[in-house]
C-alpha cells in the first residue's frame, strides 16, 4: 500500500501524510487530507505549550473548543500565536 501524500498547508510541498485521521471532527479530516506528519509533529510540541500556559484540562469541552480553534489558527489560519505572558526557555 502507497504512503498517504499530502501537500502540507504548513509546510508548503508534497511530504507523507497522516496513517489515519487524528479525531473523529470534520478538522480531523481536514487535516488527514493537508497536514503532513512532519508538521502534526511540530502542532503536538505547540499544543504542549497552549495546554500548560492556559493551564487546560483537555477533558472538558471548553479546553476542547480552545485546541480547536488554536488547531485551525495554526494549520489554516494566521498561525496560532503562543498565550500573551508566553516566555520561551
């Protein structure tokens, strides 16, 4: 079976997509179908800082609809900008 190819939004050329779609959400297949792996990769490392800086419980639906919409800013928005007090390491 042929590798799923996608031409990364983010990145900006042809690269290995996703195996799967990430979640069952119509931006989950949005992003199968345009994210490659390579940038899901860099989006988990992002996600990591927005959980801890906005102090999210990803259990609940408000914390939820926030990773959403920061997911959409960053694949096919303006790009997710990092929380207003966010200092880097």
């Amino acid at each position: 079976m042929a590798e799923h190819m996608v031409h990364c939004v983010k990145l900006g050329r042809e690269l290995p997509g996703l195996s799967e779609v990430p979640f069952d959400h119509p931006l989950g297949q949005r992003v199968y179908d345009n994210v490659s792996k390579q940038a899901w990769a860099a989006w988990t490392e992002h996600l990591k800082m927005i959980i801890n800086e906005f102090r999210l419980n990803p259990a609940t639906m408000e914390a939820q609809e926030m990773i959403l919409q920061q997911m959409e800013a960053y694949f096919f928005g303006e790009g997710a900008a990092p929380p207003p007090d966010y200092k880097p390491q």
